[in-house]
C-alpha cells in the first residue's frame, strides 16, 4: 500500500512536470519552429497521454490528472473514435497542442456530417483530399475540412460558411493586421463567392503598412491579388517565396509553384532550392516525424525535378509505384498529374483517363448527396 501511494505521488509528480515543460519548451523553441523544418513529432503530454490511453488506465485511478492533460486525453479519444485516413488523424493529433476542445470536436462534427451523408468510398476520397495541406490544417481545421466539403457540395455548408466569415471579420476588426485572419477570410470569400470582397480584403492588407511584410503569407496575398487583377500567377513573384526559411511549408502545400517558376531561377535561388530539398529529405527520414506517409512525398517529387535530380525522381516515383494498387485515388491523380505536367513518360499515364472518369463519377455521386441532403434539411 505504502509503495503504491508512493508510485503514484512519483506519477502525479512526472504528469505535472511533462505538461508544464512541454508547453515551456514549445514556447521556448517555436521561433525555431518559424525558421526551420522541424519533423513534426510527439510531444512530452501527448507520450504521456498516450501511455495512459495504450495502458487503459481511468483517470480516476487514483492518480492525480492535471486539468490540461484531462482535455488532451479528452482531444485523442475524440480523434481516435473517428473513421478517418491515417494521414488525417496525424494532422488533427499534431494540433491538439494549438487548438482548444472546442476547435477540435468542432472541426470532427464537419466529418461526422460528411460521413452521415455519403458511402465510404465517397467520404474516404474527400478526407484524403484534405489530408495533405498542413500549413491550414493547423491554422483553422474546421475552415480545411468546411473547404473541402464546399468544394464538392457548395450549399451543403454554407451557414457554416457564413458563421466563420463573421468570426474572422470579427478577428480582424479586434486585430486588423492578423495576417493569418486574413488570408483564411479571403479563402473563405472565394468559396463563397464573394470575389469583390476577397480582392477588396487583399488590397487592403496589401496597402496596410501595419501588416508584418517579412510574413511569407504577405507575399503570398500579393501574389493572389496580382493573379486575380491579371487573371495569372507572377512566377516571377513566386521565387520570392524561396526568401523565407518556412517555404517548404508552402511549397508542400502548392507544389505546382515550383514547376511554373522554375525556368525563371536564378543560381542563388537555385541554391536556396537545394536547401529546401535537403530539409525535406531530413524530414522525411526523421523517425519521430509523424507526416513520413506517401503522400508527403508529393512536394519532393516537384522540388527534385526543379533542380533537374532525374535519379531521385526515378527512386521517389518507384515508392508510388510499388503502392499504387493500394493508393487512394487522390494521391493517384496527384501523381498522374504530375506526370502530365513534366511531361515525363510512364506507363502509368495509360491509367490517366480511366482515374479521371473514376474522379468525376465519384465527384458526382458526391456532389448529387450533398445536394440531396442540404435540399431535405
């Protein structure tokens, strides 16, 4: 008895000390996070908590649960209870350190309607789609997986739309140079068809001198302004991007700005590139990094073939190619259209106009119950 209420004081003294030091050493280390590539791995309260949810022990066994690990325990189950890609779980659990309770099970109800609505199939192809943008993801989940689901069905969301519109209005109207705010309002505007009021918001961010234009999400929103007045991408622009010590993070998301600028590179900005490369690379063999699935292969497929590396393309396209029966067809069209756009020869590209009749059926089937269902509410 006695070895137990010491076991357990040890214990309680361990949870507190993980929780408190984990949240001292993310603050301490998040300027690093801005300026490198970090693999994204486990941090101290999510072992902690997964070691009690592995092990099944209560929270009310005893030991004492501080409240902040109560609500990461909270957090994980309601992720684990999901039916969702592996690669979706990874992002909802690598933002549980970022994102209230609240946040979470909200964004979790979006995939929970989704689900009511459509087959598996239907509803595993629109997670994996949305399963690849991380930069977003771990600003706003709930606007990601909104985004994705108004992409297929464009009145199946839309008070949902209209309610997240008025919140960041809000936040911006509190905080008129949060960038971040800003550029989720202007992609919420689009999805809503508010192209004015996109164009008006990134002119206005554009022209604040308040607004922080070091922010690699500045230079974005000036290269999306420029698009929409031009009605074209400035490439030439987006080679600026390579300035910022986070533009891995944009090129994961946006591989296709690579390709499109990639004549226009200078031998300094190639080099930068080389640097992007390496940083991924490392990413993608850090153990501990928790995003090392397939699909975060994507980007280096793009970032390779802007430095001419053919061997490497070669070595990262046979991983594709001896998973393909098992691919999602997400990541399939993402491959195939990568294919097509460098013009690189593969007998995969004899499945290219079966997997786009795959596609559109399946975006059909969903867009038809999406209606549907906004239509019997």
């Amino acid at each position: 008895m006695i070895y137990k209420i010491q076991k357990n004081k040890i214990l309680n003294f361990l949870l507190i000390s993980i929780v408190f030091f984990a949240k001292l050493s993310f603050s301490m280390s998040n300027d690093k996070v801005e300026k490198r590539h970090i693999a994204n791995s486990m941090t101290l309260v999510e072992r902690c908590a997964r070691y009690i949810i592995d092990n099944d022990i209560p929270i009310d066994s005893g030991f004492e649960i501080t409240q902040d690990l109560e609500e990461y325990l909270i957090k994980i189950n309601e992720i684990e209870s999901r039916r969702m890609p592996e690669r979706l779980k990874a992002l909802f659990l690598s933002i549980v350190d970022f994102h209230s309770l609240e946040t979470i099970t909200k964004a979790l109800s979006v995939l929970d309607r989704i689900d009511g609505c459509l087959s598996q199939e239907e509803s595993d192809f629109l997670k994996n789609s949305v399963s690849c943008n991380q930069i977003l993801f771990k600003q706003d989940p709930c606007f990601m997986i909104l985004s994705l689901a108004l992409t297929a069905g464009p009145e199946f969301f839309k008070k949902e739309l209209e309610d997240l519109i008025e919140r960041y209005k809000n936040i911006i109207d509190l905080n008129e140079n949060d960038l971040e705010a800003r550029y989720i309002l202007q992609l919420a505007y689009i999805y809503n068809h508010a192209n004015e009021e996109a164009i008006n918001l990134l002119r206005s961010t554009i022209n604040n001198d308040k607004v922080d234009k070091s922010n690699i999400l500045y230079c974005m929103m000036s290269i999306l302004l420029d698009s929409y007045k031009s009605n074209k991408i400035d490439f030439a622009k987006v080679r600026q991007v390579l300035d910022f010590d986070n533009c891995l993070d944009i090129f994961d998301c946006f591989p296709y700005f690579i390709i499109e600028s990639r004549e226009l590179l200078t031998s300094y900005e190639k080099e930068r590139l080389q640097n992007v490369v390496k940083l991924k690379e490392n990413a993608l063999e850090c153990k501990s990094n928790r995003f090392r699935f397939i699909q975060d292969y994507i980007s280096l497929l793009y970032l390779y073939y802007s430095i001419d590396n053919k061997e490497k393309i070669e070595q990262i396209l046979k991983k594709f190619y001896d998973q393909w029966p098992n691919l999602d067809l997400s990541t399939k069209n993402t491959i195939l259209r990568f294919l097509k756009t460098v013009h690189y020869e593969s007998e995969l590209l004899e499945e290219e106009q079966q997997q786009n009749d795959l596609l559109l059926e399946l975006m059909l089937d969903v867009r038809q119950k999406l209606y549907n269902a906004n239509s019997n509410i």
